[in-house]
C-alpha cells in the first residue's frame, strides 16, 4: 500500500514538471534575452543617443533644405566604419536587385564582417502589440533563429534610408520560446521598433500578407520605400507550409519616446485571412488558443491530484494517530 501511494505521489509530481517546465524554460530565456538587450543598450548608450536623435530630428524638421536621409546621419554615423560597410552593403544589393535572393542559402549568410560589431546582436526588436523584445542578429542561421529574431541575408541590414527592406524572421514558437508566435496580434497601424547600434528606429504595420515560400520577390526591395518586413511560418505548427508577413513602413510619428507611444493591447484576430491573391487562409490563433487550454486544464488537473493526495495524507495518518492512541489507553475496567 505506501509503496503505490508513493509511486503515484512520484508520478504526479513528474507529470508537474512536465507541464511546468516549458514555462519555467521560457522564464529563463526571457530573463537572458533582457540581460543580452540591456548589455546591448548599455555598450552602445541607445538610451541618450535615442535623446540625441529626438532633439536633432526636431530641430532639423523645420529646415526644409534638409531632406529626411539627412537628417537621421548625424557626424558619428558618417564616420562610423560599422555605419558605412552596412550603408554600401545596403546599396549594393538595392542596385543589384537582389539577384541571390532566390537561394535560400544566402538567407543564412552574415552579409557583413561583423569585426565592428561590439556584441553578438546587430540590436533588437520590439513589438508592443505582441508584448515581444527580441534580440536582432544578421543571417538566418539556425543558431540566431534559436536566440531571438534575425535579418535575412540578401536584405538590407535595418539602418532605415529609402530603397531599403529589412526582413526579419522569427520562429513561430521554439522549444518553450514564442518569438513570433503571436504574430497574429499585428494589426495595420500598430507600432513596431527596432534598436541597432546608432539608436530606435519606429515602424508602422502597413499590411498584412500570406504567401508560398517560394515567392521571394514579396519580399524584395520597394522602391523609394524605408521597410522592414516581418516573416515567419503559417500556420502555426505547420513546418513552414506557408509564410506570414507583416510589412512595415517607417514612420517616427510613433516614437517610443513620444506621447503616440503603443503598450500591449488586447486584440482578437479574426478566424480567416484573406491574403493579397485572394485566397482565403484560416487564423493559427484557434489552435494556439486550444493548445493553451490544454495546458491550463492540464495543470489544473495535476494540482488537483496532488491537493486531494496531500489531504488523503493527512487524514490517513490522522487516523492512524488516532487508532494508537486508543490502543495505548490504560484499562480502567474495574477489577
């Protein structure tokens, strides 16, 4: 009898473990994920070079002679080497039209000599809507796409400037993280930040799209445009049947420092998207949510065996208490 009653204690607390510790392992991946970003803010000094950039763009915004590239190069950039290799780099495949962009071995290529760099990052991303801070790295390797958010090779390196696109990827959910799991939580006009060496940059959703893997020109280069564009899997749990992007087009009116700034909003995505060919995709977040469910009554479930076996426990050895103190009592028949 102790023996089954110990095996099931055991078990319950294996099951426990098991339904916790994805939780706990993304914990712990979000609490280095802030370590590495806040290392990055700190050799970089983003926080008063963001200062520095708000105070010039306010005071250049009124001299018309100035065009907007202009403005965002202060001196430092101009005779930063990092600054310039990324610049060229930027121009050249914009002039090239991306001829490579096909090979979805040159999305893992560090497109740059990363010799300037001060950390493993290029910066980070941050996605009020979505509650999400990533680390950004250069080159879709599997090692930078295990770590947080990465620039796809063969795009431009987001320093923003026209004729530029910076397409950045994320898994959608990787063993306990969610990167870009809820990435159906973006909505057009919604806000979206990226931080590389030289300070923030702010971004507005301008669409929404699906597409085949194969499709690259989607995300390519548009003209005379300043964007990013964010990429990942659909749908979720699918191993990358299709992709899901989010284009972005910069615009500082959402500075995260200005009175427009966004904070994680409550929003239901709707249950089918309807991409720009026309087909109609049906929404991940029914799935995500069931799995979530799950989850939750799973761990439910658990807390409730191991309460009622505690308690079962304790009455048990209360009863035993209680037989062997009677057992111990003195005979008071009278002799």
């Amino acid at each position: 009898m102790m023996i089954r009653k110990f095996i099931s204690i055991v078990l319950i607390c294996i099951g426990l473990v098991s339904f916790t510790y994805p939780d706990i392992k993304t914990w712990y991946a979000d609490k280095q994920s802030e370590q590495e970003i806040e290392s990055f803010n700190q050799t970089y000094h983003i926080e008063q070079k963001d200062k520095e950039n708000e105070e010039n763009s306010q005071e250049l915004s009124i001299k018309e002679s100035q065009t907007s590239e202009q403005q965002e190069k202060s001196e430092d950039m101009i005779n930063d080497a990092l600054y310039q290799e990324v610049l060229n780099y930027n121009q050249q495949i914009y002039e090239s039209g991306q001829n490579d962009f096909s090979d979805a071995w040159n999305y893992k290529q560090v497109p740059i000599s990363l010799s300037h760099l001060m950390t493993d990052s290029f910066g980070y991303i941050e996605i009020p809507a979505m509650g999400e801070k990533l680390s950004l790295y250069l080159g879709a390797t599997d090692m930078n796409m295990a770590k947080g958010a990465a620039v796809l090779g063969d795009t431009s390196i987001p320093i923003g400037g026209s004729n530029t696109n910076a397409v950045i990827a994320g898994h959608r959910g990787w063993k306990s993280q969610k990167f870009f799991k809820y990435i159906e939580k973006l909505k057009v006009g919604d806000a979206v930040y990226v931080t590389n060496p030289w300070g923030t940059m702010s971004y507005r959703v301008e669409s929404i799209d699906i597409i085949r893997p194969t499709d690259g020109d989607a995300i390519k280069i548009q003209e005379g445009k300043d964007m990013i564009t964010l990429l990942t899997c659909h749908p979720y749990r699918s191993h990358g049947k299709y992709r899901y992007l989010v284009y972005c087009i910069r615009d500082e009116s959402l500075s995260k420092h200005g009175e427009t700034q966004q904070v994680e909003q409550k929003y239901t995505p709707p249950e089918t998207i309807k991409a720009s060919d026309g087909i109609i995709y049906p929404s991940s977040e029914p799935d995500i949510d069931t799995e979530t469910s799950i989850r939750k009554i799973g761990l439910v479930v658990i807390i409730i065996a191991i309460v009622y076996t505690i308690i079962n426990r304790i009455l048990y050895y209360r009863k035993r208490k209680k037989e062997s103190k009677d057992e111990r009592l003195p005979n008071l028949t009278s002799r």
